[in-house]
C-alpha cells in the first residue's frame, strides 16, 4: 500500500487571454458601413449576406452595439438627406414619381439592412431600448424626407391639386396616388392625418361649398339631388383607389354637410320642383333620391316628413271642405281612396316603406277626414254605393280589396257611432228594396266590422239578415197554408224586429182594398203561430210591381213605392182626382204626398200621370189624371224612390240629435264601471279613462262626461269626497 | 206642528223679522226638516240644546245665533242644511226661485260680491232647478274663487253650471271688481 497523496485531476480554464484588435469596431464598422452605401446604390448584388450578418453579429457580441446602431442612423440620415435633394430637384409632374420611386427604394434598402443587422435588432435594441430597425427607418425617412421643409408642404399642395384636377374632370394618375397616401399611412397613424387628410377635408368643404351654391342657384331640385348623389359617389370611388378606407367617412360627412344639410330647407322648399312639386306630381325617382340623401344627415327625414305632413294635411283639408266635392259623396270618397293609394305608393317606394312615413300619413288622414263631420254618412253612402251596383261583377279577390279600403277609413274616423247609425239606415234600405249585388259581400263587410268593433257594434246589424231570412220562411209558410191565394196580388212581407232597424215613426196610409185585405190574413196567419208580438205596417218603406195598360194599350210594369201605388191605384176608379181627393183617399201625410205626386207627374220619362196646372210644384188645387200618352222605350219602368241618399239638413240635424242622444246612456255606463272597479277617483283621470273607453266609438266631449257625472252624483250613484271636492267615489 | 202662522207669533214674540236670517239658524238648530214648518219634536229638542227655556233666554240668545253665522265651519253647515231644508217635500232638487231668494239671504252675510250676477245667469240661462251638488259646490266657489275669476279653474271639477257662469261673465266683460259692463242685463 502506498501513501501517497491523492492528486484530484483538475482542469484549468483557459487562461489564454484573447486581447482584442483595438481598431475592430472600426474595421467591422467601416465594412458594414460600405455595404449600406452600395444597398443604397442599389449595389447590393455583390455583397455577401452572411459576412455582413456575421460581422454585425460580432459586433453586437462584443459589445459594440452601441457603435453599431448610431453608425447605422448616420449613414441612413445622410443617405436620406440626399435623396431629400433628389426629390426636391424634381420637376413638376415628376415630383410624386420621384418621391414614389426614392421610396420604394428605400424601403428595399430597409429591408436588406434590416436583415443583416438582426441580431442587433433582437437583442441590443430591446435591451437598450432603442427604436428597431424597421421602425427607425420609417422615422428617419418622415423626419428627413417628408418633414423637409422643401418637401412638405410641396407634397400636400400637389395632392390637393390633383384631387381637385379630378373633381373638375380630369384623369389623374390614381396609382400613384394610392402609394403616396399608402406610404404615409405606413409612416404613422397621425402622419397620413396631419400631412394629408384633415387638409383633404378642409379643402374638400371649402370646394363643395362653393359648388353647392353655384348648383343651388342654377339647378332645380331634382338635378341638384342628382349631382350632389354623383358627387357622392365620386367621393367613395376616390376614397376606395387611392385613400384611407377611414377616410371615407370623414368626407362623406364632408359632402353631406355641404351640399346636402345648408341647403336642405331651401331644396325642400324650392318652387316649382321642392318636395310638393315631387309628391303631387309623383316623382318616384326623384323622391326615393331624396330620401336616401336626406337619410344621411340629422334631422334630414324629419323636415321631409314634416313638410310632407302639412301638404297632406292642407290638400286633405281643402278636399274635404270643397263645397263643390261635397256633392257628390261618392266621388268623394273615392277621391279619399285615391289619395290615400297615392301616398302609400309613395312611401312603399322611394321612401323605403319608412314606418315613420306611414304614421306621419296615418295620422294627417286622421286629423282632415274628421275635419268634415259628413265623412262617416259619406263613407257609409260610399259603401252604399259600391254594394248596390258598383261591386257588380266584380271577382270575390277584387271585392275584399275594396272592402278593406274601406274599413281603412273607417278606421280613421274618430265618431264610429255615426257611421254605425247611417250604415244601419242605408243597409236597411238595401235589404228591403233587395238591391244589393252580394249577400256575400255585404256578409264580408259586418265581419270585417266586427272584428274592428267587437260584438256589439254589428250585432244589431246581423239581427237585420236574421229578419230578412226569417222573413221568407214565414212568407212560404203564409202561402203554404193559403192556396186560395194564388190568383190575387202576391204579397211580400219582411217582418222586422224593432230593436235592429233603424227607427222609423210608424205613418200608415190606406191601402187599395185587395192589399190590406191580403195584409189583414197574412197579420192573423203571423200573430197565431206568434202570440204576444205587435205589428205594425211601415208602409213609408215598402214597394210594389204594378202592371199598368196606357191610353193607347201601350202595357207596362211599373216598380212603385207603397205611397205611390196607393196613389195609381185610386185611378182605377176615377179618371180625375184632385190633390184633396187623393190625400183623403190615402190619407198620406203631406210632406211625403206631395214628394210622390211629383216623382209621378212630374219627372220626364216617369211621368204616369198628368198634373194640370202643368207647374213645378204640387200644390192643394192641383188636379191628376192618368198621362194616356206616357212612352217608355222599357217595358220595366222604375219610379220608386228607396234609394239611400245624401241627408238633407233638417235629417241630418235630426240624425246628430239621435247620436247625441245615444251617447249619454254610453257615458254614463262607462263612468259606472270605471268607478265600481277604482272605487274612488279624482275628476281629471276619470274623465281621461272615459274618454279612452269610448275612444272606439266616438270622441267624448268632456263637457258632456261632466254633465253626466253630475247627472249620476243627483241619482246616487256617485258622491263628492267631503275634503277634496275633487275626488269622486263610487256608492254602492 | 207650528206652521206659518205660528211662526210669525213666535217671531213677534222674540222681536224678530220672519224673514230674518237668523230663523234659519233656529232651525239649523232645531233640525227642522222644511221652512216653515217646525214639528213639535224639532221644536222641543232644539230649544232643548240651545238652553232656551224662557221668551228672555230666547232673546238674549239671538245676538250669539246670529254670530255663528260668522263661524267658518258652522255657516257651511247652516248653508248645506238650507238646502234641504228649503226644497219641497219629496223633490230631489231646489226649485229657482227658492234658491235665489236663499241666496241672495246667505250671502248678504257672506258678501259673495258675485251673487247678484250669479242669480241674474241662473234666471237668463238656466230657469231649472238647482240640484244638491250645484248648491253646495256654490259656495266652495264663492270661497275659493277669487271675484275677478283669475284663478278659475277649468279643470276643477266644478259643476257644469257653474263653468256656464263663468263663460257668462267673461262674456260679458267682469272686469276686475265684479262690475258686469253689458249694460242691455238692466
């Protein structure tokens, strides 16, 4: 065994001391230096990538970063100085190609330089927190090309000019325009908008303004509408060439400001050719251009519709107050219908079927159709009209068109009530003169009511079918059970229950002898099978078929009211009659005699009888005899007078009467079954939720819900709160 | 019963005009149901709760009647019990004249500067009689609402008649102190 001392095996560290040439960063430097030059010489085919990323390298690794990078902005900035020249040297068009062509240059360089230098672009820059390579280069070429005295406000000039070259026609060079305004987006965000854009836009205003007001006092709106659109476009189209996308609304704002929103008023407004003009003449185009301009500024929709209200509303309020319209109410609603289909076209189509529109033109019908209190007796005249003869024909498609035409404006009536009262008088006077062209129609119609209304507003009317049906079930009973009858006059009875028609006074006259004979079996036929039950004959709304042989043999069918053939009748016992004699006879009164004297004497190619004297009016002394030499080309002569018709004053004052009068027991009822569910209510609210309960009927007048709240306080069923005497309560 | 004849002795007795005023208020106090008229229970129990026993007491208590008419509270009720009090047996409401002759009594002592106008629209416009609700909304009126009409309420509540007065006066030019200038009302 030995004892010899372990020796642990040791490795030393190289102690070779490597001391640096002192003149390599300079060397490295100068090397790389050269090579920029030649990158910037466009020499760069003959460099070798490698060395130069490796000499970089080194650098950076022994620590001469620093040295490296403020080389590399030196040699940039001197190399970006002389391009700077360059530029500024060029000539008039030249300019912007000159500085394209440096750029795209230069970025190739950057690009290169940026490559060899990577690693310091990862390491030093980050850890010295300098600028990296890419970023400096756009920094430095802002700084010392773009920002060049000499340069810049060049730039920005020859850009301007060019736009504005293009907006007063001429071609420019779009593609060069688009990498200018590309490179100053590149150079930064605020560049591109501090060098170029919020310049673009001033200019832009002051352009537009000077044109608008030249277009305005030359153009007629709908050209004006055209060119500013054009301009528009024009905008958007340079925009998507050669600008910012973000610059696009910025000049749209622009354009619209200027061209559109100072002049709105006066466009709207101008004679000849303003919105008005659009709207009476239907000028779609023209409108639908409008609208999709005025849509884009504030406020812009809002005046179009305001101006187009008030046209509805004075044109519907001249309509409806013409005297000379008002003959005729027919025509008159017609023409409501019409206007109505005008404006929904107009708004289905150039106004883009805006609901605003359609409120706008909901609510101005609303205001001028009330402004003529005859517009619920028109309508219902109208509807007359059209289910009498005017549907006549007409497919069952067609048929619920107009229908629903109809119920639109009936919608727009603020007293329903009215029309109710008048439907019911004129659909009483077609169900029992049988004029009406379809069951199926007239059907349609009180379903579509119905629906609007509810159950109660057609239910009355629906009563009136219900009699008719019946009626004829009774008259094939009455004539079953009477075959002896089958020679005399054939007798139709419509039995009509007194709750649903509309109420008549009940005047008889004295029927020919063989009718009421006949009228007496069918009243004791009718009460045995219903006892209990009251008729009574309305012989003011009957008809009958006479058949008459004239002086020269000359046969015809005359169609009469009851009155009339009372009359006719009596001469089949007497060739002369005087006035008194026929009114003892018949003992009709006379108002109505004298009207039925005259539509028999007196109307040309009706005249049956013969009136001496031969003058207008019937008189007491006046004498009748059959006219022997009455002609028609018909055989089927119609002389009844049942037609639904306008009222005359005195009627309608006595038909408003009735609707007032029918109000108060609505009032009243509404008032009691507001107040039994809230128990107590102040004064300003009841009020308010009557009015809204009897909204679908009618307007209620606050004067008369007072009156009736009065009323009700007498009767007990309301009572004044002892402190505030404006707090009503409910009394059980 | 004490009728009318009765009542006039009475009135001599106590030295006071029948037409006086202060015979309402007895009968305020004697709960009488109609003028002119007590029933011997009425008569009794409001002498009772008066503390008159004796023709002196009764004279000495007219003075103290006669002031609570001055009594905001107490002329309300006077006022509303006068209604009732002046109709006709089994009506509902005040015939006309009636009222206009209560009136004209109430508001002498209220001095309502409008109640000569309010009976001359009553007799022009509306001759029917005054329901219960008019007559005691009246006076709310009277105290509420100023004589110049200035601050009128249209939404107030008030009853139908009485928004028709106030369309009368304006009508015919009230001016600021209650002087109707429609010289064709003489």
């Amino acid at each position: 065994m030995s004892n010899q001392k372990k020796k642990h095996f040791q490795i030393e560290a190289f102690k070779h001391k490597v001391v640096m040439d002192p003149k390599y960063p300079d060397k490295t430097w100068k090397i790389l230096e050269d090579a920029i030059h030649e990158i910037y010489n466009h020499n760069a085919s003959g460099l070798s990538f490698e060395e130069l990323y490796r000499n970089a390298y080194n650098m950076v690794l022994h620590k001469f970063g620093e040295r490296l990078y403020s080389g590399l902005v030196a040699t940039m900035t001197v190399h970006l100085k002389d391009i700077a020249q360059s530029i500024e040297a060029a000539q008039g068009g030249s300019f912007l190609e000159e500085l394209n062509r440096k750029w795209n240059d230069h970025n190739k360089a950057l690009q290169m330089i940026r490559d060899i230098l990577m690693y310091m672009d990862r390491t030093y820059v980050p850890s010295a927190r300098k600028t990296p390579v890419h970023e400096l280069g756009l920094n430095l070429w802002r700084e010392n090309v773009i920002y060049s005295s000499q340069i810049r406000t060049r730039l920005l000039n020859t850009l301007l000019e060019l736009i504005h070259s293009e907006r007063t026609g001429e071609v420019i060079d779009r593609g060069i325009m688009r990498n200018i305004t590309k490179m100053l987006m590149d150079l930064g965000p605020s560049v591109y908008e501090h060098e170029f854009e919020k310049h673009f836009t001033n200019v832009s205003a002051e352009f537009y303004q000077v044109e608008s007001q030249r277009f305005i006092e030359c153009c007629d709106c709908g050209d004006y509408l055209k060119k500013a659109e054009r301009r528009l476009n024009e905008e958007m189209d340079r925009v998507s060439h050669y600008l910012d996308p973000e610059t696009e609304k910025k000049i749209n704002k622009v354009v619209e400001e200027q061209m559109i929103e100072n002049h709105m008023l006066r466009l709207i407004h101008m004679e000849n050719s303003g919105l008005v003009n659009m709207l009476c003449d239907d000028k779609y185009e023209d409108l639908g251009r409008m609208y999709t301009l005025f849509r884009r500024v504030t406020d812009g929709l809002l005046k179009i519709r305001e101006v187009m209200t008030s046209h509805i509303r004075e044109s519907g309020k001249q309509l409806v107050t013409d005297p000379e319209r008002l003959k005729d109410p027919v025509e008159f609603v017609q023409r409501l219908l019409d206007e109505k289909d005008k404006y929904d076209k107009i708004i289905n189509l150039p106004f883009n079927n805006d609901k605003s529109f359609q409120n706008a033109l909901n609510s101005s019908f609303e205001y001028f159709i009330n402004l003529n209190p005859r517009s619920p007796e028109f309508i219902s005249l109208f509807v007359d009209d059209k289910l009498r003869k005017g549907l006549k024909g007409v497919n069952e498609d067609d048929v619920e068109v107009t229908l629903d035409k109809v119920m639109m404006l009936f919608r727009y009536l603020q007293e329903k009530d009215v029309f109710e009262k008048y439907y019911k008088q004129h659909l009483a006077k077609r169900l029992l003169s049988g004029k009406t062209v379809s069951d199926d129609a007239e059907r349609s119609l009180i379903v579509k009511l119905k629906t609007e209304c509810g159950y109660q507003f057609t239910s009355k009317l629906e009563g009136m079918f219900t009699d008719m049906k019946t009626s004829q079930d009774t008259m094939q009973g009455f004539y079953a059970s009477h075959p002896d009858l089958g020679d005399g006059p054939t007798l139709t009875v419509q039995v009509l229950t007194t709750g649903s028609w509309p109420t008549q006074s009940s005047i008889t006259c004295n029927l020919p002898a063989e009718i009421s004979a006949l009228c007496e079996k069918f009243r004791s036929y009718y009460l045995g099978t219903h006892t209990g039950r009251r008729l009574s004959w309305q012989t003011n709304m009957g008809f009958a078929d006479l058949k008459a042989t004239f002086g020269k043999g000359q046969k015809h069918e005359l169609n009469v009211s009851t009155y009339q053939m009372c009359v006719l009748m009596l001469f089949n016992n007497a060739d002369k009659l005087s006035y008194k004699e026929i009114e003892q006879a018949t003992e009709i009164p006379a108002p109505d005699l004298k009207r039925c004297l005259q539509s028999l004497a007196l109307v040309k190619g009706r005249n049956v009888l013969r009136k001496e004297p031969m003058s207008k009016d019937v008189v007491e002394d006046d004498a009748f005899f059959v006219n022997d030499k009455f002609s028609s080309k018909l055989y089927k002569v119609k002389i009844g007078t049942v037609v639904a018709q306008k009222e005359s004053e005195p009627e309608k004052q006595e038909t408003r009467q009735r609707v007032e009068e029918d109000r108060k027991p609505q009032i009243e009822a509404a008032i009691v079954r507001i107040m039994k569910s809230r128990k107590q209510l102040d004064h300003n609210n009841l009020i308010a939720e009557v009015t809204k309960q009897l909204q679908s009927r009618f307007l209620a007048n606050p004067t008369e819900v007072k009156k009736r709240i009065e009323s009700l306080i007498e009767r007990d069923f309301l009572e004044r709160d002892d402190n505030d005497r404006k707090l009503y309560r409910y009394l059980a | 019963m004490i009728f009318a004849d009765g009542i006039t002795l009475l009135c001599n007795d106590i030295q006071v005009d029948p037409q006086d005023i202060v015979m309402l208020v007895l009968s305020w106090h004697m709960k009488a149901g109609t003028m002119c008229e007590f029933s011997k229970k009425e008569f009794t129990e409001g002498l009772q709760s008066l503390g008159i026993d004796s023709l002196d007491k009764f004279r000495e208590k007219i003075p103290s009647m006669r002031s609570e008419l001055k009594d905001e509270q107490k002329f309300r009720e006077i006022y509303n019990f006068a209604f009732g009090w002046a109709k006709e047996k089994g009506q509902k409401s005040l015939a006309l004249d009636t009222a206009i002759g209560m009136w004209q009594l109430l508001f002498a002592e209220k001095q309502w500067p409008l109640v000569d106008h309010w009976c001359q629209f009553l007799q022009a416009r509306h001759n029917k009689a005054i329901s219960r609700d008019t007559w005691s909304q009246l006076l709310e009126f009277a105290k509420t609402v100023s004589s110049n009409l200035s601050d009128y309420d249209a939404e107030g509540a008030w009853p139908y008649l009485i928004d028709e007065f106030v369309d009368y006066l304006k009508e015919n030019g009230v001016n600021q102190h209650g002087q109707i200038n429609d010289s064709s009302l003489n």
